[in-house]
C-alpha cells in the first residue's frame, strides 16, 4: 500500500478547520550584521505567540540537498511525494489561468527574457515587465501557426505566459530552454525520447518565429519555455483526505497546483490583506484553506533582504484575523528556502510551526530557522505536514485492529 492510499482509508470526514499558510520561499540565510535570517530579524509578534503554543520543526521540499521547484514544493505540502507524482510547471501554470487542458495537451510555462545583440540572456524576466506589456506581446505571438497542431498563446503576470500545443501525438517528454544563467543564449529544446522529436522540432519552429517577431521590442525581445508537460491526472484532495479544500492565492501557477490536486479556486484577491478577508468570508464553506503568499519568494529573488522582512511583518500583522475565526490546526511554512543571498531557490530546510487545539506546545518563543531546528518534530519531508494536520484535526482514524 502506498502512502497516498493509507490517507485515503484511514482518513474520516469532520467538522474541523485546518489552514495551510504558505509564506513561499520562506526560508533564509543570515545577514553578515547580526546573524539573523530574513524570518528571524521580522517583527512578527503574532507568529512569535503563535510559535510558543505551537510544535516546530523543518521540512525537506524533496530531499535533503534538492533543490525543490515551486511545484514539486507545493506537491509535497498537500501530502504528495514529488519524487513519485512529478507535475511539469507548464501545466500548473494553463490550470492557474482557468485554461481547460485535453488529454492530448502540451503546456509550457514560458518567461519574456531580455538578450543582447549577440543572443546572450541579460535578464531572464524582462526587468519584470508589468502584466498588461506581457498581455500585449501575447498578441503579437497569437498569430504563430504550426502545422497540423493548434497552438494557443495566454497571458499569465508580468513577464509570463502559457503556450498550449494541441494535437494527436504530441509529447512532454522534452527539455527546457531557459539556461538558468545569464550570458548565454536560450537553450534549444530537446526530444528526451524517439516519440518527442516532432513535438521538439514544432516548439523549435515557434520559437524561431517568435524570437523574429519579438526583435525590435525591449526589454522583452526573447522567450524562455519551461515545464513542457502533459497533465498527469493526480488523485483528489476530497477523495484522499475527505475535505473540502479551497485555494486563496494571487498568483496562477500557485491556483493551478492547488486545482489539480482537487480543490475549489477562490477568486484572486490582490493583496495579502485581501486575502485574508476572502478567508474569513469563505471560512463556513470549507474545512481546508491553502492560503498562499508570493512576496516573499519574490523579494528573496531580488536579493532584497529587508523587502522580504517587510513581507512577513505584513503577514504577521494579518494572524489575529486568522485566530478569531477559531481554527483548529494551523500549519505556517514556506514550498521551499529563497535565500535573500542567493537571490534564487535553495536546497535549505524550510522552518514550519503546527498550532492545534490536540497538540504538546514546545513553548519556544521565536518563529525563526533556528528555533524551529530545535524543534520537537525535528527535520521532516515534507509530504509528512499532511497527514500531522490531518491527525491533529482528529482527521484520521486508527490504523489496525
């Protein structure tokens, strides 16, 4: 029996409440000044008292020493192995949009990049052009054809976008584009087996085309394509867990994740704030809530250690809104590290607490990675936050006789 089929016959409907709050790249590295992480110099009162009622601890997105993407990291926090159940980031992106895919659908998550006059990547998001140039040179390319297949082009934010190859037999058995490194050129993509050649050849194609119509613009004149994929068909969060679940998040790909697992989509708020009011609005519709925060992620890829502060104290100010509303477990946590140092995702351990009425407090006062290392659930995967909130929301029943 594997585990996913476990939870699905020990799980028990209920009436409790469980809430899922991800800070995305939550977690940091120290600061040469005093030491302290983007989390632990943070004043955040609220998480702190949290922190002292509550259980910490750390997780591995993947694996000790992997560096997890944002998909495989948010697969493991709904209780799915990543290393078992792999989604590329293209089709998380098209469900994000609303986009409906068909059996036969190759999804790619593509980035508007900036290149020089030699082709060499100078910036891969295109200074983060803002979502209505994105949404405009998305019409520019709507017009590529390629033989025998339809192509759709959507946009998603800012500098990305969501190219959707449909046709009789394609395949997502492909690679990349995107280098991950600045001063050379966009990858061709490659046929990682014999029946992926021609879907290869046909991307090959329209990204020869759309580098020609993309020349004369700046700072986007170039395309990056990630996460060629096909839509895997994962089991449901309602039929494994017996939970109602809804997603609260602002952007798409974070919307897609949360839909092919099985839950509703709430409609995207655009602030932090507003999206704890959606929370308290929707709270009698549903005993699971995924409550997703961007910034964070964001302002660690800038390197910006005292922006992604400021984002968690904008958080924290949000948590008594989160407790009046009387829940019965709470996970607080991040998919992956961002490291403000970095500026990019790390294989780092990610810092959680777990608050539940059913719990042993381990009354440490600070919510910080260091804190959380001393923790009583020590260093977990992080497939297994999962099943703790199940338990402590009286969500499980026994297992044997």
């Amino acid at each position: 029996m594997n585990e996913l089929d476990l939870w699905r016959e020990l799980a028990i409907p209920g009436t409790t409440k469980l809430v899922l709050l991800v800070m995305d790249g939550l977690g940091g590295l120290p600061r040469p000044s005093d030491g302290l992480t983007e989390l632990e110099a943070a004043h955040k009162p609220n998480m702190d008292k949290l922190a002292f009622e509550s259980q910490l601890g750390l997780t591995d997105p993947v694996a000790p020493g992997i560096t997890p993407g944002s998909g495989p990291g948010h697969l493991g926090l709904f209780g799915y192995d990543p290393l078992v159940y792999e989604v590329g980031r293209g089709v998380l992106e098209a469900l994000g949009i609303g986009f409906d895919l068909s059996p036969d659908d190759v999804a790619i998550r593509g980035n508007f990049c900036t290149v020089d006059a030699q082709g060499n990547i100078v910036d891969r998001r295109a200074g983060r052009i803002p979502s209505e140039k994105g949404a405009e040179l998305v019409q520019k390319l709507r017009p590529i054809r390629l033989a025998g297949i339809e192509t759709f082009v959507e946009p998603v934010k800012e500098y990305r976008f969501v190219l959707v190859l449909r046709g009789k037999g394609l395949s997502g058995d492909l690679t990349e584009t995107d280098p991950q490194l600045l001063g050379v050129s966009p990858l061709p993509v490659k046929a990682l087996s014999p029946a992926a050649e021609r879907t290869a050849s046909l991307l090959n194609t329209w990204i020869d085309q759309a580098r020609r119509i993309l020349a004369n613009e700046h700072p986007a004149n170039m395309t990056l394509l990630r996460g060629l994929a096909k839509e895997p068909g994962l089991p449901k969060i309602p039929d494994l867990y017996k939970l109602r679940a809804a997603c609260i998040a602002v952007y798409p790909m974070y919307r897609g994740v949360a839909k092919l697992v099985g839950m509703d989509i709430l409609p995207p708020p655009a602030t932090i704030e507003e999206e704890f009011d959606l929370l308290a609005r929707e709270w009698s519709n549903y005993d699971y809530f995924f409550v997703h925060i961007k910034p964070t992620d964001s302002r660690g890829e800038d390197g910006n250690f005292e922006a992604k502060k400021a984002v968690i104290e904008q958080v924290d100010v949000q948590i008594p809104k989160l407790m009046a509303l009387n829940p019965d477990v709470i996970v607080i946590t991040g998919d992956h590290s961002t490291p403000w140092s970095l500026r990019s995702h790390s294989w780092h351990p990610v810092p959680f607490l777990l608050w539940s009425k059913t719990g042993r407090p381990d009354g440490i006062d600070q919510f910080g990675e260091r804190p959380c290392a001393r923790g009583s659930f020590g260093r977990i995967p992080a497939k297994s936050l999962m099943p703790l909130m199940l338990a402590h929301g009286l969500r499980l029943t026994k297992f044997g006789a």
